[in-house]
C-alpha cells in the first residue's frame, strides 16, 4: 500500500476516512486545510512534491491531518462519496490533476477547484466531469493567505444538489459577518469563478483608487507618516475596508535596513496575474463599460513599463506640482474622490455581472454576492451592506448609480470629485481612475451625448444611417454627404 503518513500513530486510524482531501500545499492549500480541520473535519492532504507534505503534517501535530504520498493513496483515505479541493496554480496544472484523479474516484465523487480558474476552463471542466460520472465545483476563494486560515469568501459555482452537499463544510469555514457566511451558491457550471473574476476585477479598481489619493497626498507635500494617519482615520469611516485599513498599516511600516517607509523604498512596478485582463476582455465581449476596472489594469501595465517612464520624464514635459494652496481642503476633497469613483466601480463591476448572469441564465444574485463580500475577502467594506440593500429593496435595479443612496451619496461628493480630478489634471498628476470613473458618471447622467455627430460621421464614410429625434424611433435615414477630395 502507498505511504500515509498519519499523526495518530503508525496505523492508528488508517482505516478512519477523511472528510475532505485537499490537493496543493501551497499558501491556500495549507491554510484552507487548517481552517477545515479546525472545525472538526478530519482532512487528507496531497502535493506533488511529497516533501511538502510531509513537512506540512510534520508541522502541525496533534491535528486530524492524513498525509499522503501518491494520489492512489490519498484518494483511499478519503469517505465516498469523496470530497477534493484542487488548490494548484491556476491552467493546466488544475488539468493535469483532474487527469490523474479521474481513474481513480468513483461515480458521485465531488472535485471542487478553488483556484482563480478562468472560468470558461470551469465550464469545460464541469461538463468533462459529469461525462465522466463525477460531480465539479468551481469555487472562487478570496482572502489570501488570512482568508484561508481563518475564513475566506467562498464563491462555490455548480449543481446546486452538489453545492448541498459541501454546503456544512463550506459553511462551517468562510468568513462570518452579522452571524451569515459569507459562501452561497452563486448558480450552475462557471458562475462561480466568474463572480470571483469579478470580485478580482473591483479588486484592482479598489486599489488603484487609494494609489490615486495617495499620489496626491504625496503630491501635496503630506508625509507617509501623515498619510498614514489620513487612511486610518478614513478607516473609521465611510470609506472603512480592508484595503483603506491595510493601506494604512502599509504606509506606517518602517524598513529596518534605512529606517524609511517602506512604502517609499518600493519599485513602482506592479505585478498581475491575469484576472483584472479576464474582467476586461469579458466586459469588451458583452459591451459593458467598466472603464474605471480598465483604468486600474492599464495603470499597472504602465507602471511595469518602468525603463520607458524614467526615459520620457526627461523628454516629456509637464505643469510645475503646485498643490500648496488647496493642502488643507485636499483630504476632504480626494476623500469624495475616492467614495464616489468607488462606487461608480462597484456599479459598473455588477452592471457587467447582471449582463453575463442574464445571457447565461445564472439567476445571479446580485444582493447576496455583495452580501458575502462584506467578510472575509480583500474587498470587504462597510458599504457592501448598502449594496446588499440596494438590491433587496429593488431586484431589478439598473445602475447602482440610481438606487436612493448611491443617488444621494454621488450628488453629495461629486462636487469634491470634480475638483480632484482637475488639480489633478491641472497639475499633471495622473489620475486615471478617478478620471474614468467621472467620466462614466457625466456621460451616464447625459441626456444627450456627442453620438449625433458620431452617427453623422459614420454615416458620411460608410452610409451606416441613423435616427432622427424628430422621427419614430427605428426608422432609419441616410443623407447625400458632399464628396470629399484628397
Ligand atoms: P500557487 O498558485 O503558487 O500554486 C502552487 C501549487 O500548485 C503547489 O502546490 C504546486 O505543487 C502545485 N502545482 C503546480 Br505549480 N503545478 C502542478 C501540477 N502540474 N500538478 C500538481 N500540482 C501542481 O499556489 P497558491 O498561491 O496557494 O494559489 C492556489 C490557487 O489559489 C491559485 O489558483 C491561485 O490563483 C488561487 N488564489 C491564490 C490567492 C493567494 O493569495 N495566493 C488568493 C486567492 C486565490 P509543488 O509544490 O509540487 O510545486
């Protein structure tokens, strides 16, 4: 028989089967691990590098932990109908195991992948496993490294009879908020991860926004420690999250090599591994604008290109930073920035889900995924619970724009919004998401746009026809343009 090793003893409860069987041992890997076994589920663990394993049930005595060395040997650990979380890198590695364990489950066996899969791959795989006898779940798990451990969002995509199967143990380890779990079953095959690409998508929105106050905050002369202290005072606040909270907490550590901010030592080059892209090119394909997500990963694709940067700052010339006469006024004005450019990227991030869910027929609940954001994952925020209730109380909102609070809130600070974004602009400090963000929000309070004159133009060169406001609506007309010559 293939090696278990067992912190029971030698042979103690071989023949006791596992609950739940995890597979890669990374930094989730582990910590879901501990999380489930913490609730009193015995768990089997597998790696590919068996050292892993065995370091990991090395470290954790005590713990109702079943190591194993080959996969044959794990699957036999495990009670039927089995229950195996992938959390391997993302792609083909997820592939390549679910390869290696079809011959050896059996029918009713459940694999649930938790990694950030694209989730079209979730689709294929899902419909690859039920032809095969075997039920799937796509799982996205937001939190990081803390998350896992000590209660991660879970956003679990499938049969919703295999979701009620894993439903205690998902329960029993996501987040808590207000006595709820923050896991529910988003709806069939890949809406799951798709959520979960959605949620990585305000991520980077989320993000790049506090980036933005903080270049101008910097800009104005404030100093980290004095940063620091603005974000944590926005942390008590409206604005309170995890992201505004960490970015304090960021700013206020002290590299103990210089005894600088460590923040200021940092090279300004970020680093991304392809679900903000996913958002992109899914919103491109449905024709929705998320233009402030956009904005968040084109900024870091800019920021990677460091070289050419440091080279145009010597060609390229821009307005003298003068932000001195309004360094009074500017916390409370970025702090409206910031607010309101949030909510208008949470507003086009579900906007772009109420799209897919409807095409796909997901029957997505926009209300209870923010709900389970609220705790857990690294976009929970104090304002989820007002999107919650936007959608409570009017399923079929439109634009999370229009909903009574968000209303009131985006009239309140746009004012301040607008004023950010110019000294900004005046001032040559790039603000792309704050300005993306206004911009969607004039355009979408429009009641007439400059496309009367883009239909004109497309009609000049391509006799595409147009509508007239002065006619029914679908009738359409095409004028005899002048030549042009040359
Ligand atoms: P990684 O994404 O770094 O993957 C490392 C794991 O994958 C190791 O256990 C490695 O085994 C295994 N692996 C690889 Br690589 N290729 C394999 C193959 N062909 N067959 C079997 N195993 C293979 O781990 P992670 O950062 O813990 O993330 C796991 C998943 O969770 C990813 O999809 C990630 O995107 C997602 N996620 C991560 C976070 C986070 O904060 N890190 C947050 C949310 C979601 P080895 O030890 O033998 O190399």
């Amino acid at each position: 028989m293939a090696a278990i090793h067992n912190v029971f003893g030698p042979r103690a409860n071989v023949t006791m089967k596992s609950d739940f069987g995890l597979i890669g041992l990374a930094v989730m890997g582990q910590n879901l691990v501990l999380n489930v076994e913490s609730h009193g589920f015995q768990v089997s663990v597998f790696n590919r590098t068996t050292a892993v394993t065995d370091e990991f049930v090395a470290r954790h005595p005590g713990k109702k932990l079943v190591g194993a060395a080959t996969l044959e040997a794990f699957v036999e650990s495990l009670a039927t109908p089995r229950k195996i979380q992938i959390m391997v890198k993302a792609g083909a590695p997820v592939d390549a195991v679910i390869e290696q364990l079809i011959p050896l489950l059996s029918p009713g066996d459940i694999v649930i992948d938790g990694g950030n899969s694209l989730y079209t791959d979730t689709e294929r795989r899902d419909a690859y496993l039920t032809s095969k006898g075997l039920r799937f779940i796509g799982a996205g798990v937001s939190g990081g490294e803390e998350g896992a451990r000590k209660g991660p969002s879970i956003m679990p995509g499938g049969p919703l009879s295999t979701w009620e199967v894993m439903k205690p143990i998902f329960e029993a380890i996501s987040a808590k908020v207000d006595g709820e779990p923050c896991v529910i079953h988003i709806g069939p095959g890949g809406a799951g991860h798709y959520v979960k690409m959605i949620h990585n998508g305000i991520e980077y929105g989320d993000m790049q926004l506090i980036c933005e106050a903080y270049s101008l905050f910097k800009a104005a002369g404030f100093t980290t420690q004095e940063m620091a202290a603005i974000f944590n005072q926005w942390n008590e606040g409206e604005l309170q999250s995890y992201l505004i909270q960490i970015t304090g907490k960021a700013l206020e550590q002290v590299d103990a090599e210089t005894g600088k901010p460590i923040v200021e030592l940092i090279l300004d080059k970020a680093g991304q591994k392809g679900t903000g892209q996913w958002t992109l090119l899914n919103a491109a394909e449905n024709a929705v604008v998320i233009s402030t997500i956009n904005a968040a990963v084109e900024a870091r694709v800019l920021s990677s290109q460091k070289k050419q940067r440091v080279a145009a700052s010597k060609e390229l010339k821009g307005p003298k930073v003068d932000l001195s006469p309004v360094k009074a006024q500017l916390v409370a004005k970025v702090h409206d920035a910031l607010y309101a450019s949030k909510v208008i990227s949470y507003a086009q991030g579900l906007d772009l889900m109420k799209t897919m869910g409807e095409k796909k027929g997901w029957g997505l609940d926009l209300g209870r995924i923010a709900a389970i954001w609220r705790g857990g994952c690294i976009i929970r925020a104090r304002f989820l619970n007002r999107i919650t209730d936007a959608y409570r109380s009017n399923p079929q909102l439109t634009n999370l724009m229009l909903d009574p609070f968000f209303k009131e809130l985006l009239n309140r600070t746009q004012q301040n919004w607008r004023e950010t974004v110019a000294l900004a602009v005046t001032n040559g400090i790039p603000v792309p998401a704050f300005s993306a963000s206004l911009g969607y929000y004039d355009s979408y309070r429009s009641e007439r746009l400059s496309a009367n004159l883009l239909q004109a133009q497309r009609d000049f060169f391509g006799a595409h026809t147009y509508e007239r406001i002065d006619k029914p609506e679908g009738t359409m007309f095409h004028t005899e343009w002048p030549e042009v010559i040359g």
